[in-house]
C-alpha cells in the first residue's frame, strides 16, 4: 500500500499489570502502546470462501449468501470465532452432504461465535453456511491515522445525483474485509475464493482471479462469477462495481488489465504502459514468475489509501489518472511499481502479522527502487534509494527511531509509516550490498518459494540469506530488524606525515544502540581513487592510513548504503565542487547542491552551474531556484544556460522553473518567452509563463489567463501561484 507516514514511539516489551486495579475494584485505561502484538492465534486454516453478494444502493447494503469451508489448525474443536462487523444474520448452518444443519451462535456486532454440530478433527473439513447483510455504511470506523476509515466496502454517490460516478469498492486492509464478510480477518490466513457479483447489467466488475462466466437475468442485472484458484489473505479480497472502461494488455499469456473512468480510457496505455515490462523485470530479478492468474489496475473515486495491492487487482486512487496532457508533467510510476511488487512480497508471501510489515512494505518500496534503477540507470536508483533515506532521517530526532519489526503499537493501521516503508527499504538495499546481488536475490527466491502461499517474518528472510550465503546473518537482523534507530556519524580527517587518521564518533542518542557498520572509504589522491574498508564497532574510533600525498577529496561511505547520517567536519565549498565533479554519485551532488543553496561564496555559484546542466531534473531544479543571477563572473553563462532549460529542456517542471527564474530579472529581452509558454501544452510552462508576465505586464497576464479554456485554467490557477511566490 501507498501512503502517508507518522511518526511512531516503540515503549517497553512487557506489560505491567498495576495491583492497584483489583484493590480498587475498578478497570483502569490500559496503555495499548505496552501491549505486546503476538502473530494471531491459528485455531482454524480458512481453505475456500464462496460468496454470492448483491447491493442495495438505497440503504447502502450488502445482501451475502457464504459457503466458508475450514479446519480446525491442530487441536480438534466444537466452535468457531469469525470476524463480522456491523452485519445481520438470517441463517448460520453447517452443510452435511444435502442437508443444512442450523447452528447456535453468539454475536456482539463484531465477532461471531458459533457452536458447531460436533467437535472436529485437524484432517476434517466442513463447510458454513451464512445468509447476512452487511451495513458498512452505519459502523463506526475505527480508523488510524495512516489509513483514515476502517469501514471495508464503500458506496460512491449511490444515488446517482450530479456528475460524480456511482461506485462500490472495497478496501480490506489491515482487518476491514469482516465488514462485508464473515471472515477469520488475519494477515496469517489464507484462503482460495469465488466470489459472484449481482450487479445492474450496465457496470463493470473487478475482483480477484479470472472472470469465469457471465449471466444476464431477466431483471435487468448480471451476474459475474470470478475465481481466485490460489489461496490469499482475507484483507487482499477485493470488488469493484461502476461504469468503467477496460484497456487490456498482457504479458506472458496472461491479462494484463486497466479500468478506468470512460474520460480517462484514451489514456490507459500511457498511464500504465510499463506495466508488463516491470513484471517481466521482477519475475526475472526473483527469479518466481507473476504468480496469478492475471493483473489488472483500477482507478476508483474517492479512495483514500493511495494505492492498494489486492492479490491480482490493484486498487489506485485517482490520482493516478491522467490525461495525456497532465502526464506531460507527472505520472505515478513509482506507485504503479510499489504496488505490483507487493503481488510477490505481501501478496504471495504475506507479512504473518501488523508487527511484521516490513516484510510487505519495506519489499514493496525497495522495488520502487529497483525498477527505476532498471527503468532509467543506477543514476536514477540513487535518486529513489536517497529520497528513502530522507524520507526516514525526518522521521528519526538524534538517531532516535522505532524499531523495524516491533510488536508494540496501538492502532494496526499506525504500522504504515516511514519505518515500514523508507527505513525498510534503505535497510535491504544495504543488505543487498553487503552480499552482493547473485546471493541477495538468490536468498530472495529461496525465501518466496519456500514460503509460497504462506506468510513469513524477517527471521525465515534470515533463514534464507544463511542458506544461501553460509553466514550467520543474526547481527544484521539484530542489529536492523530488532533494535531502533540509527547512526549518526561525526567524521573528522587528519593527514601528516604520510598518514591520514579517520576518526568516527558515532554521536546519536546515548539511548539508542551502538552500530556495528563496515564501510568502505574513497581517498582520491592525484587523480587516483584509493579505496580501503574500515569496520564502525565503537562509539569513538580512529583509523590510520598510509597514503603518498594528502587526498583532495575523502569519500566515506561511496556506495551511500548507511541508513543514518554522516557529518564531516570542516568541509568547504571547494570540497563540495570537487566533489560534484569527481565523485559524481546521486548522493554526493545533491549534498553538493544543497550546500551551494546555502553559500554564496565563488565555488558555490560554480557547483549551482554545474547543476543546471546535472541529469536529474531535482537538481536541475535546485540549481535553478537557488543560483545568483547578480553573480558578474558568471552570469552570462548562467543565463545562457536558462534560457535553452526553458525553450528545451525535456522535463516540463525544469522548464517552469527556468522560465520564472528568468522572469525574475526583469529584462524586457525575455516577456517573448513568457508569451510564447502561454502557448504550450505543458500546464507547468504555461503556469510559469503566465506567472512571468505578471512580472512585465499584469494586465496581460489576467487577459491571456481569460483566454484559456476551463480546464486548462483549472489546472494552471494554482501552480501560478506557487511559481508566484519563487524568488
């Protein structure tokens, strides 16, 4: 899943009873973040689900009739404990042979307790039969502060009043399934399914599995029978009811499917064209092809997860839709490739509790990365991989952050932050660096198949990774999976007398453990690149180097796989030019850039042309807002150098920003420019440009605003403003 991301406290492990409470007589408020999480008690294996559901738009009901085949996991057993949440019951039997067995049951409008007939044993089956109704709409959503409602099965516009469309979709995670079926709701369950739609005929329908047949009733409605012929957790079910469009693809034999708004169908291929090459790239990188039987994405209104990773059937909130001008300026490929590697890690083997998340999420977001890595080059990677790492250090204070697999928090949903998603994946990567890609991807097939249709923790990845590699991988996970935070490296250099001496303070919080990290050094000496390893074990160390001369520039970390921070003592805008120019990685020319944003000195101003010329549009970008155009030395190359960004650069927000950064000069030479953006498709350049006019003449820039039709106005009304207020 896509989303956004809290902060998180982790408290202690054990949870501490106060006497006081029987002495009192009374029932204290219990401090759910010292709860321990343990992975769900399995007293029955879900095996089928069968399901025949219809809606009432009106009253905003689910009519369901349930065939719920189980056994009992290991010990034999007369009851059973399904979660239902705000339903009615009109009849709860179990099926022998033909005939149906009525049963008693309990209810208290979130489980269901039933009797069973007669006690059964771990190598018998049987069958439920549930008639119900469920009323998402009338719960109280129980709703965390990442994902925002609970309530499992939504109604979009049922009444059918304006231009919004009429949609049902569902969205299950963490446990909200059990509100539109009685369900044993857990991440560690896993069950096959058919599920029959009842819908009105004019509405498409999308669930997991394969369309298997249609039927036109005389009523005017149709009934779609999907089915899912491999088993999945209860919270990857997933519907869709509305008037969509269908553009089918494939790869691999399979379909390969995109459901969209009708105004949206002439864009399905652009919005989702890489689609079949991502499952092309991650099936061969697993070596584990696409599992399912088929992929399909739907864009749905009013969805407020970001993205959802149903097992065969992605739910995308709309977003993700564009027009092909609108992709001119943006596209969610990031999202789209989050979400398809969850079909192996989340979907095909599934974190076995909320505790464990990062075997979901921390995958999903690490394949983000290597996608673009693929996509775009290692170039490309590093920009992903560090926009990980940042989006972690906001999330940490002096080191201080939650730990990965942690078994304490009080609301499941509050487990999709940036410890699950960012830290996770920084933390796999390094991992992948350690060992080195043939015996880290190798260790990832061993751990997908091994665990195949089941649900997994960091320690069977551990298990895997030893398999493969022979090591004891244990004070990695220890280290990364078990305890909080992260390094702080305070780094200072020294050279005399032949000899460079590296001294690291690891300078995070007193509370926060002390790292075990090895490390690799780049000393460039001469124009030569010198590279030693070093191993971080301590709070305060030195290291000792011989070298010919003192080095120009000292690289640690080059490969930029610390999950933490590095802070070098006493560096100069010189290092930071010679820096960006002769150790080139993502990760030392954003530092670089980011530097001269700050400085005004000579060598800054350089480091920023440099950047406008960089390959990454971000840095462009920077480069742009943050160059002096009063800089005499300079400014005539830098100017130079905007104006071709604006006329030609091929990323749109790049344009914008040169376009307006000109603007901010005044010269009459450049109103032109402003004009002739007015023109282009793009709506950042024309947002820039009105945005520019402004500058020259105002008057003129509230008229050409006039002259655009409605719906580029829409789009470029607030993006005006933002370049507005750019200096």
């Amino acid at each position: 899943m896509k989303n956004h991301f809290l902060k998180y406290t982790f408290l202690g492990l054990v949870l501490l009873m106060s006497p006081k409470i029987e002495a009192q007589n009374k029932v204290e408020k219990v401090d759910e973040l010292s709860i321990y999480r343990a992975t769900p008690l399995k007293t029955h294996d879900l095996i089928h689900t069968k399901l025949e559901v219809s809606f009432d738009y009106g009253k905003r009901y689910l009519y369901g009739k349930e065939w719920i085949t189980l056994k009992p996991h290991f010990y034999e057993t007369d009851s059973l404990k399904l979660d239902a949440k705000g339903m009615d019951f009109k009849e709860i039997a179990i099926i022998d042979g033909k005939k149906s067995i009525p049963l008693r049951y309990k209810y208290d409008n979130e489980e269901l307790s039933i009797a069973l007939n007669r006690k059964y044993k771990r190598t018998e089956k049987y069958t439920i039969f549930i008639n119900y109704i469920a009323k998402p709409a009338e719960l109280k959503s129980k709703a965390g502060e990442s994902i925002t409602n609970s309530n499992g099965l939504y109604f979009i516009n049922p009444d059918g009043k304006g231009d919004k469309p009429t949609q049902i979709w569902t969205q299950g995670e963490t446990e909200a399934s059990s509100c539109w079926f009685p369900t044993i709701d857990k991440p560690n369950q896993k069950t096959t399914s058919e599920i029959a739609m009842t819908v009105e005929a004019k509405y498409t329908t999308l669930t997991n599995g394969k369309l298997t047949s249609q039927k036109v009733n005389k009523d005017g409605t149709r009934t779609d029978v999907w089915k899912m012929e491999q088993p999945n957790a209860p919270y990857l079910f997933m519907m869709a009811v509305g008037d969509f469009k269908v553009y089918k693809d494939s790869y691999n034999g399979k379909e390969v499917s995109y459901y969209l708004e009708p105004k949206y169908a002439p864009y399905a291929k652009q919005i989702f064209y890489k689609t079949p090459d991502m499952m092309n790239f991650y099936g061969k990188m697993l070596g584990v092809e696409y599992p399912w039987a088929k992929y399909a994405q739907i864009v749905v209104k009013d969805y407020f997860g970001g993205a959802m990773e149903n097992t065969s059937a992605t739910v995308h909130g709309e977003y993700v839709q564009k027009t092909e001008r609108e992709l001119l300026d943006d596209n969610q490929e990031s999202t789209i490739a989050h979400e398809l590697f969850h079909q192996w890690f989340g979907d095909y083997v599934t974190a076995e509790s909320w505790s464990n998340l990062t075997m979901n999420e921390s995958f999903a977001t690490f394949g983000e990365v290597l996608w673009h890595g693929h996509d775009a080059g290692q170039d490309a990677e590093d920009r992903s991989r560090y926009e990980k790492l940042q989006n972690y250090l906001r999330s940490q204070k002096n080191g201080d952050s939650p730990i990965l697999a942690r078994f304490h928090y009080k609301n499941a949903d509050d487990m999709f932050d940036n410890i699950s998603y960012s830290k996770g994946s920084i933390i796999l990567y390094a991992m992948k660096n350690q060992m080195g890609d043939e015996a880290f991807f190798k260790g990832l097939n061993h751990y997908l198949t091994t665990n195949a249709y089941k649900s997994g923790e960091p320690h069977q990845l551990r298990l895997s990774m030893e398999e493969v590699t022979g090591k004891d991988w244990l004070p990695y996970f220890d280290q990364w999976y078990y305890n909080a935070g992260s390094p702080i490296l305070d780094v200072t250099y020294r050279y005399a007398n032949g000899k460079i001496i590296i001294t690291i303070n690891q300078s995070q919080d007193s509370a926060v453990q002390t790292f075990t990290l090895p490390l690799k050094v780049d000393f460039y000496v001469n124009g030569t690149k010198i590279r030693k390893d070093i191993l971080i074990d301590k709070r305060q160390q030195s290291f000792t180097f011989d070298l010919p001369s003192k080095p120009e520039f000292i690289d640690l970390d080059p490969d930029k796989i610390l999950v933490g921070e590095v802070k070098v003592d006493k560096k100069s805008a010189a290092d930071y030019l010679y820096q960006y120019k002769n150790a080139p990685s993502y990760y030392n020319r954003i530092e670089a850039i980011k530097f001269a944003s700050k400085d005004r000195s000579q060598e800054s101003q350089l480091i920023l042309l440099e950047g406008l010329k960089d390959q990454q549009e971000d840095l462009r970008v920077l480069s742009i807002k943050s160059i002096d155009l009063n800089e005499k030395q300079t400014k005539d190359q830098v100017l130079k150098t905007l104006l071709d960004i604006a006329k030609n650069d091929k990323k749109t927000i790049a344009r914008a920003n040169a376009i307006v950064k000109l603007a901010s000069t005044g010269d009459a030479s450049y109103k032109s420019l402003m004009e002739e953006s007015i023109k282009e498709q793009s709506y950042n350049v024309i947002a820039a440009g009105l945005a520019g006019l402004t500058k020259y003449a105002a008057a003129e820039a509230d008229k050409a605003l006039a002259s655009l039709d409605d719906d580029t106005q829409k789009h470029v009304t607030p993006l005006m403003k933002r370049f507005s207020s750019q200096k």
